[in-house]
C-alpha cells in the first residue's frame, strides 16, 4: 500500500549536479519525517540529509553540507535531493526513507543510482 518511488539518478562528470525526487503514495506525507540514505559498493548504507515534516528543520552529513539541498513539496508528496559539485565518492544507490516518528513506522523506497566519474 505504502510505495515511496525515487528518480533523478544518472551518470555525470565531476562538478555536475543531479536532482533526485521521491513521491510517496499510501501515506499521509505531512506527517512523516523524511531522508536520504546511500550505499556505495562495499560499503554501509549512510544518511546524507534528513528533514522535519513540515520543512523548517534539515540536517546534513558533513561530506556533503555546502554541496547537497533536501526539501520536500507536501502538496506533491514529493521530498527532493538537489545534488551540486558532484564528486566521484558520491557515487552510490540512493534510497529515500519516510519515518512517523511516533508509532515508528518506516519506509524506503527501492533507490536510485548515481554514479560520478573523475
């Protein structure tokens, strides 16, 4: 019933820039916490940026603070990951993720790949 479906994921240079969506359907979105993990090959799946239900609060990770903008479009059950100055360790399977913090309920969608080269 719940489905969180991600895109925007590509290929791209070093420096480019990529904006990944993920709309959210079975859930009332508003009420949800919302955030960004990825997992890079051989690696632990890590939290890039996270933000509060109604938008007033984010947090980043520090690799990608300066670089990277969460938001979300609650009208549009959408949350958003505007990805600048793109470097090759961003290259990873980006999954987002919708927590109700209350009743812990949790959510991922399926992810989305993006790969960076040199």
């Amino acid at each position: 019933q719940v489905q969180l479906v991600e895109s925007g994921g590509g290929s791209v240079h070093t420096g480019g820039s990529l904006r990944l969506s993920c709309a959210a359907s079975g859930l009332t979105f508003s009420t949800y916490f919302m955030y960004w993990y990825r997992q890079a090959p051989g690696k632990e799946r890590e939290l890039v940026a996270g933000i509060s239900s109604a938008g007033e609060t984010t947090n980043y990770h520090d690799s990608v603070k300066d670089r990277f903008t969460i938001s979300r479009d609650n009208a549009k059950n959408t949350v958003y990951l505007q990805m600048n100055s793109l470097k090759p360790e961003d290259t990873a399977v980006y999954y987002c993720k919708a927590v109700r913090v209350k009743f812990t309920w949790t959510y991922w969608g399926q992810g989305t790949q993006v790969t960076v080269s040199s």
